[in-house]
C-alpha cells in the first residue's frame, strides 16, 4: 500500500514534525523577517513616519500571502491527499495548476494595485503627511509581487514534495539578500523607502527563480506541460481546500485597514495624535508576526503529515500530529506573552526613536493588546488541520473567528464608549474567544475520527 511506502504514512510523527515543521517555521519566519527587516532600517533613517508608511502599505503584503496560501496550502493539501490514496497522476495536475495560479494571480495584484495606488492607500488609513512615503514605497514593492507570491506558494508545493529544506533555503537565500540590500540602499546610498523597496523585490525575485528551478525537477511525480494548463476541477479544488488559510490572510487585511483608520481617528483625539498610533501598532504588530509566523510554520509543519494520513485512514496519527504542533505552539506564545510584558519599550527602541507619547501608547499596545497572545496557537493550528483533512468549509469558519467574526465589531464598538483605550482591549478580548472556539472544535472534530477509526475495525 502507499502509506506503506511512504514515510507520511510509517515514520514516527514526531521526527516527521521536526523534519517538516523546522523548515518550515524558518521559511515563515524569513517572511516576516522580510517587513521587520524594512522597518528597522527605515525606522532609523527615516522615523516614525516611515514606520507608519510601512504599516499603512502592510495589508498587500496581507493579500499577497493570502494568493499565496490560497494556491500554495491549497495545492499542496490537495496534492498529500491524493497522494495518500494513491492517485499520483490526479496530484501531478493540481501541483502544476497551483503553480500556474500563484503566477498569473500576482501580475493582476500588481497591475491593479498600481493602477489604483493612492486612493488605495488612503482607504488604508494614511494620514496626509504618510501617504507620499506609502506611495514611494508600494510603488516598487508592487512589481515584487508575482515574485512573492510564487516563491512563497510555490514553497508549500515543494514541501509536499517531500523537500522542506528546499523551501527553507529558497525563503532563506531571499531574505540574506534583502538584508544586505536594505543596509546598502537605506543606510548606503540613502535611498530611503524606495531603496527599502527594492532591496525587498531583488530578494522576492531570486526566491521566485529558486522555485522554478526546483519545480523543473520535481521528486515525487514528474511535471509536464499539461500539468500547467489551467483546469477548472483542479482550480476550483484547490482553491476549496486553501480558502481557509487564504480568508485567513484576508481577514487580517481587513483587520489591519479598520484598525489603522481606527487609530487615526481616535489617535486624533487624543494626545497621540494620528500618526504615532499607527506607527507603534505597524511594530507591535509585525513583532508579534514573528511569534504568529512560528506558529504558522508549525501549522504548515503538520499539513502533510496530516493530509496523507487522514487520506489512508490513519487517523491516530493525525491526531498526534495535532497534538504535537499545539503543545509546541502553546509554550512558544507563553515566551513571547512574557517578553512582550516585561520588555515592551526595550523592543520599540530597536525601530528608532520617538516622542513620550510614542512610547507610552507603545507600551500600552504591548501589554495590552497582545495579553492573550499566549491563546494564539490554537486558531492556526485548529484551522490548518480542518484544511488539511479536506474539510475547508471548518477551516474558513475558525480562521474568520478571531480577525473577523469578533474582531471588527469589537473594535468599532468598544471605542465609541473608550476612545482610543477601547482599540487595546479589543485584542485581548477576540484572542480569548478564538481561542476557546477552535478548542470546542477540534474536541468535536476529534470525535468524528474515533467513530470513523472504530468503523475500520
């Protein structure tokens, strides 16, 4: 049987949690180590108004990983699942459609976000004294994106091909160059945002170029022309399975495009003004991706051992996987709950300097905003799993719970009656009831596969 031959289905789950899960949180972390890099850079040459400009150009970033795990979760899902029943001809076609999608989807992004770029960016929240920093950024970062998104997609599809440490090394190699390219274009050459910029599109460029070579020579099944030539049955799988984790990413976006025109408004009436606000939360926020991106990757960890099995009816295995990236995931957050209490202006200091009052609603967004941060783990974890056994309709409601179902109500209404002090408790509040809900769910979840393994016997 295939799940005989394949060491998905046979190697012991938790050497097969490190060899996959280890890659791939470090190939996660390079991608969020793409924005923080920018940001320390820019935050020292430029101040808090370039951090805010970062901030405010965030949710394309947001979007291109969410073409990116649309096409690349869902492909690389689809491609363990038929893998484990044995249909390699049937994963051959949904690996090459993945690929073909996470190209052509990101020059539409491109052109579309160029096109309409400033009244973009204004829906985004940015004040008038960011919006020419956003705009001299986004302007370049933006013929980066096929680049991202495919060699960010195409990482997932190369690690269900049994290759993680390809996939660590593509992001890796993209992210050694965007540093050493920020560090000669914004401290060199003094280039500002658009050197910044580029640094980052050089770097997404030879990812990208890394996944085409690899795909050349493809390991588990050989990809051919035809495997390329979009098919709507493929396509439209593909993108059921990956929805959740893309309506993830999605989510976010709307999160953080209400959130900055939240902090603008509110910041403006307070003594922070409406700049500051947004800048604290861009590095609040992206220093909490770090934490989230490991998460993730231990997610992204379990996904084929999770697919394959659950496609052979292994269920026990799938569920140690479960178990295994949760635990992980738990003790991760708990460490990043305790820095972000104990060294909140310490972290602020590393994106350059500011006023007193910078600092004190910096403080306050750390220590407030991320309290329950400890609760993370769960909703990514518990979301990834439901996609990865082929049942996305779960996982889009649990990647919704958090950024959308709770978060937006929250914070429109809480600041009606606190001001800018309700936008800080809206986090700890939607943390804590993702949380339980995704714990509800996969009790449940849980259930069904006891049934469906006492049936087998």
């Amino acid at each position: 049987m295939e799940e005989k031959n394949n060491p998905l289905g046979s190697a012991p789950v938790t050497g097969l949690m490190l060899k996959f899960a280890i890659p791939s949180i470090i190939g996660m972390l390079v991608s969020a180590l793409y924005n923080i890099v920018d940001q320390l850079f820019i935050g020292h040459a430029v101040g808090p108004l370039g951090n805010a400009a970062t901030n405010i150009a965030f949710p394309f970033t947001t979007a291109c990983m969410a073409l990116a795990l649309l096409f690349g979760i869902g492909g690389a899902s689809c491609f363990n699942l038929s893998m484990g029943r044995g249909d390699k001809k049937r994963a051959a076609f949904f690996a090459g459609n993945s690929l073909t999608m996470l190209a052509g989807t990101g020059v539409v992004l491109s052109v579309v976000t160029l096109v309409f770029l400033t009244p973009l960016l204004k829906i985004f929240g940015s004040p008038e004294d960011v919006l020419p920093l956003a705009e001299d950024y986004v302007r370049v970062t933006a013929l980066g994106f096929p680049f991202l998104i495919l060699a960010t997609g195409g990482g997932h599809i190369i690690r269900a091909d049994g290759s993680p440490r390809m996939t660590m090394a593509c992001n890796l190699v993209g992210a050694v160059i965007n540093t050493g390219l920020d560090a000669l274009f914004v401290l060199g050459f003094r280039w500002g945002m658009t050197g910044a910029a580029a640094a980052t599109v050089i770097g997404q460029l030879v990812s990208a170029v890394i996944v085409v070579l690899y795909v050349r020579r493809f390991r588990t099944v050989p990809l051919k022309r035809e495997h390329f030539k979009p098919s709507g049955s493929a396509i439209k799988r593909v993108a059921t399975i990956g929805m959740a984790s893309c309506f993830n990413q999605l989510a976010i976006a709307v999160v953080q495009i209400v959130l900055n025109n939240s902090l603008k408004h509110y910041g403006r009436l307070s003594v922070y003004g409406d700049s500051d606000p947004i800048a604290c939360a861009g590095i609040v926020m992206k220093v909490n991706m770090i934490v989230f991106s490991i998460v993730i990757g231990l997610a992204q960890g379990t996904q084929p051992i999770e697919s394959f099995n659950y496609g052979a009816r292994q269920y026990g295995r799938v569920k140690k996987a479960y178990r295994l990236a949760l635990i992980m995931g738990a003790g991760i957050s708990l460490l990043a709950f305790a820095a972000f209490q104990i060294f909140p202006r310490e972290i602020l200091s590393m994106f350059g300097g500011g006023s007193d009052t910078y600092y004190e609603f910096g403080v306050k967004f750390f220590r407030i905003f991320l309290f329950f941060t400890w609760l993370n783990a769960f909703q990514p974890i518990t979301s990834t799993f439901f996609t990865s056994i082929g049942k996305p309709i779960k996982g889009v409601f649990l990647s919704l719970t958090r950024q959308f179902i709770f978060f937006i109500p929250v914070l429109l209404i809480l600041p009606l009656f606190k001001g800018i002090e309700g936008i800080l408790y809206t986090g700890p509040i939607c943390d804590a009831l993702s949380g339980v809900v995704a714990v509800v769910m996969a009790i449940f979840e849980f259930r069904s596969m006891n049934r469906l393994a006492a049936e087998q016997k």
